[in-house]
C-alpha cells in the first residue's frame, strides 16, 4: 500500500475514534514516529500535508533535520535523552516528550538557542513501572512538573507515556494517565498544559478513548522498521 494511503487510513482511524469517544473534532493530533525511515519517506508524508514527525535517536535524527531544514516540519524528540545529547536536542527540536529528571530539563532550558522559542516539553510517566522503560513513577509527576515549570526556557506541556500492550480490551493504564494528567490540569498551576501524549499503531483507539491528544504512530503509517 501506498504510504498516502496508510497516513490516510490512519487520520481515518483517528476521525473514527474522536467520535466513539464523544471528543471534540480536531483535538487531536498526528505525530509521525519516522524512526528507522529514510528521509524520502518522510518528505514523501510531507508532501502529503503531515508535519509533526518523532525521532528516538538523536544522531539519525540530526541528519534527517539537515536534509529537511527548509521544509516547515516540526520535530519532537521521544527517545531515552542522555545529558551529554541535550545541547543538540535544545538545539534541533521544537518538542521533547520523554524528560523524566530535573537535570535534563534544565539542560534543555539553559541550553536552548536566545532568538528561539522556549521548547516544547513533556514529562515522561512509567505508568506500569515497568523496568524496561524510562519516565518517573505517577507519584513523582506534581514536584516534577513544579520543578520545570520554574525553568525560563521550557513550555511544560503535559504528559507522555508509553502504557503497557492492552491485555484483552484492559485499558486501565491508560485511564490512569488520564486521571493523572486531569488531576495535574485541575491544579491550575502549569499555564500551558494540554498535551497528554500516549497511543502507537497498535492502541491508538484506547488511547483517544482516555484522553490522549497526541498519538504517536510509526508503523501503521511507514510500515514495519528493520
Ligand atoms: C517507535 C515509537 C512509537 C511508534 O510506534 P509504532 O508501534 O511503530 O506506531 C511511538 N512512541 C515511541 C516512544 C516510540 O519509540
């Protein structure tokens, strides 16, 4: 199939979902996780009007960002982050959606360019806690997100998280996101809150039905990486 094809069965996906879930039309968008893709593919998903794409690895990353420099994408970063790759990312990236320490945070804000906007930034939450996965445990995410509100150069967004493979229609993690990222929203201190990014290929309709509003989907839309 042809990947306008795929982008467009997905953005299909995503209308369908946005209505069995009584959300609001247009409220969610479309992050085009590129990883492991060529460029040409994602020129090509360009050409088709897509412009948020995710990377996970930086030096991958940076290439793609150079070759594509005078198109009008936007770049989010949603691979583990290293201290000694957050100069680069500060410097390349409208978006990172997997802090889960202070440090990087404010390396990401000292670091970020004069003339630039502040970054967009999301606070990563091991919802399940699993080991295998980065991002801070539910109950760390209110003095984390306190903390890098604070920092001159950052635009604390919300949430992301990577919930564990739905076990016979069990969504409860992602419910819990929901609630987590509500509950930070109702506190009213974080100006800017309104992303909580969670949903791949394989569950975005359990992450619409629980408030996500960034979905973050590679396969569905490049096919299978090697
Ligand atoms: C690779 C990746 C995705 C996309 O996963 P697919 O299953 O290919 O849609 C989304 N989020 C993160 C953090 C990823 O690493």
């Amino acid at each position: 199939m042809k990947l306008a094809q795929r982008l467009q069965d997905v953005k299909q996906r995503i209308l369908d979902q946005t209505v069995i879930a009584k959300r609001s039309a247009g409220t969610i968008s479309l992050l085009a996780v590129s990883k492991k893709h060529p460029v040409a593919k994602i020129d090509e998903a360009y050409q088709c009007g897509q412009k948020d794409f995710g990377e996970n690895y930086l030096q991958e990353a940076l290439e793609k960002i150079e070759a594509l420099k005078y198109k009008d994408l936007v770049w989010h970063f949603i691979g583990p982050i290293q201290s000694n790759k957050t100069r680069a990312i500060s410097e390349h990236f409208d978006w990172v959606h997997t802090v889960d320490r202070l440090k990087i945070a404010q390396r990401l804000s000292d670091q970020r360019p004069q003339n630039f906007d502040p970054i967009n930034v999301c606070i990563q939450v091991n919802i399940d806690d699993e080991a295998s996965k980065s991002g801070i445990l539910k109950n760390e995410a209110l003095t984390l997100a306190r903390a890098i509100s604070d920092l001159p150069n950052i635009k604390l967004r919300g949430l992301m998280a990577i919930p564990k493979a739905i076990n016979e229609g069990d969504d409860a993690s992602f419910r819990q996101m929901h609630d987590l990222f509500e509950h930070l929203a109702g506190l009213n201190e974080f100006p800017d809150w309104d992303t909580l990014s969670m949903g791949m290929s394989a569950d975005l309709e359990q992450a619409i039905a629980n408030g996500a509003n960034i979905v973050r989907i590679g396969t569905d839309i490049f096919g299978p990486r090697n």
